[in-house]
C-alpha cells in the first residue's frame, strides 16, 4: 500500500514535469511568435513610411 503512493506519487511528479514543461514551450512559443508577429508589423510600418 505504501509502496503504491509513493509510485503514485512519483507519476503525478513526473507527469506535472511534462506538463509545465510542454506548457513553457507553449509559452515560449506564443510569445516569439507574438514578438515576430509585433516586429512584422513594424517593419511593414517602416516601409509605409519610406514609401509615402
């Protein structure tokens, strides 16, 4: 019986790992995507700019 927690105890460890860790990759990933994003649409700013 003890035994068992301490195996449930160490799934839900790793398993929680794996989770925040997909979940900062996520995250990681919105916001480069985000700053790309941010850095496009001052770059297309920019060429208006040099057009007009």
């Amino acid at each position: 019986m003890f035994r068992l927690g301490i195996e449930a105890v160490v799934v839900a460890i790793v398993s929680l790992t794996v989770g925040l860790g997909v979940l900062y990759q996520l995250i990681l990933c919105a916001s480069a995507s985000i700053t790309q994003c941010s850095q496009l649409c001052k770059y297309k700013d920019d060429l208006n700019m040099l057009s007009d």
